[in-house]
C-alpha cells in the first residue's frame, strides 16, 4: 500500500470508546436498527490491532489545511500542485493501538495519512506526511485540547515520529520534488537524485521523461547538497520562481 503518515503517539482512554450493551425499548430497538459502531479488533499472529472509529477527529484534515492557508498566503505554483492533490480528499484520519502477543500493555496513536493515489501521487503524500509534522510543531496545543483531548487521547512525550528527514524541491508545475541523493552512498542507491509524482509527468514520452529527470538531477542536485528542505514551510525566502525558469528551460517552454 502506497501513500505516507504522520503519527501522534500518546494514551487512549480505551473504556470511553468502548460500546457497552444497553436495554432498549422495543421502539428504540426499531428505530435503532443498528448498533453504533464500536472499535474493531483484529487479531493477528503477533498480537492484535484495535481500530478506533475516529470520525469525530475527521475536522483534523479541514484545521490542517486551513494552518497552510494562513502559513503560506502566497503559494508558489509547486504549493498550488499540492492543494491540487489535497483537493482529491486524500487525508484519512484513524486511531489504533497495537498489542503485542506478549504484552498486556497496547501502543495508540492517531494516524494522518495521505493517499498515494494508485501510485501518481506518493510524492505529494510524502510533503502532506512532512506538513503535517510541522503543523504539529506549531500547533501542537491546539490540535490537543481541540481534537485530542476530546476524543480521550493524550499526546506522549515524543509528539511526533519523523524516522527520515525528508527534502523537498519546489519544481514548478511538476510540483514538488524529494530529494534522495543522499541515499547514493548506499548499497541499493536510487539512479536520480529527485522522485517526481508520476502524476506530473506522466502525459510525457518515455524518453522526454527520462531527459528530464537526467537535467533535473544535473540542474538542481548541487542546489540540494545541503540536504536542507527547500519546500515552503520550511525555506519560505527560498527563490522558487528562479527553479521554476529554469525548469521551463529545459522543458524548452515559454
Ligand atoms: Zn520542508
């Protein structure tokens, strides 16, 4: 499965999600058809997985994308591509707790994920992962005693899980592209330095693709050599516009 996510580790008040059985009348019993869905529990060989209903934390995504908003009033064409995406309504919001075999403890967390899109949109997934650890950074507070705390979760200590750091280059239309030269030095190093989403490029021919790509990596990996993200949060005063020339360049576009 595709997409990226963004985890907030804490504590979950199991008990209050819990549906405890209730005496009905038998008018309530009709008109109730269904009982209210409580968390599903899956067991597995090595423990299980209880998966909460989180509806109630479906504001979330609107909150998150209103934080961008007022962030980044004006959104360089590479940000736009990326609200494009979100427009698709590609954020899913979850909680669920992991429960070892051996253990009688359980790990939750409250899961934002962005959908990869079948594969045409697993770089913009990966920024909406990256956003939406900044948000947390700013705003943490808020999303707490707005979203969390409500839903009887208490955020842990270690508020976020970033295991890589991810870099991002503004690419104009293309929208934005992550960097993975560092990763060269490894035993199965990527063959370009940048991943671009395959839904930016993929009305081009094979071979234009693969031309771009080479000139996108000439180009720009020395811009990237700090490792730094360049996307909008994170570099704000970064030159955009001057990538985004350059790139309709070599696209040999007006
Ligand atoms: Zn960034």
């Amino acid at each position: 499965m595709g997409g990226a996510a963004f985890l907030i580790r804490g504590e979950l008040d199991y008990g209050k999600h819990e549906c405890k059985p209730q005496k009905k009348t038998f008018l309530q019993r009709l008109r109730l058809r269904r009982q209210p869905e409580g968390p599903k529990i899956l067991e597995f060989g090595q423990g299980k997985l209880i998966d909460v209903p989180a509806e109630k934390l479906s504001g979330m995504s609107a909150a998150f994308r209103e934080y961008l908003h007022n962030r980044i009033p004006k959104p360089w064409s590479s940000t736009n591509v990326f609200h494009e995406y979100l427009d698709a309504g590609v954020i899913g919001t979850y909680v669920r707790g992991e429960q070892p075999a051996d253990s009688s403890s359980t790990d939750w967390y409250v899961q934002m994920t962005f959908s990869g899109c079948a594969g045409l949109g697993e770089i913009a997934a990966e920024l909406g992962a990256h956003w939406a650890e900044r948000w947390y950074q700013d705003e943490g507070d808020f999303i707490t005693t707005s979203f969390l705390e409500p839903f009887h979760f208490t955020p842990g200590p270690s508020r976020s899980e970033d295991h890589f750091k991810r870099a991002f280059l503004p690419l104009g239309h293309l929208g934005y592209g992550l960097y993975v030269g560092h990763l060269k030095d490894q035993q199965y190093p990527p063959e370009y330095a940048f991943e671009l989403d395959a839904g930016a490029t993929e009305y081009m021919k094979y071979e234009d693709y693969l031309r771009l790509i080479k000139e996108i990596d000439e180009t720009f990996e020395p811009v990237m050599s700090d490792g730094l993200c360049r996307c909008q949060l994170c570099m704000p005063d970064f030159d955009a516009a001057s990538v985004e020339g350059r790139l309709k360049a070599l696209l040999n576009q007006p």
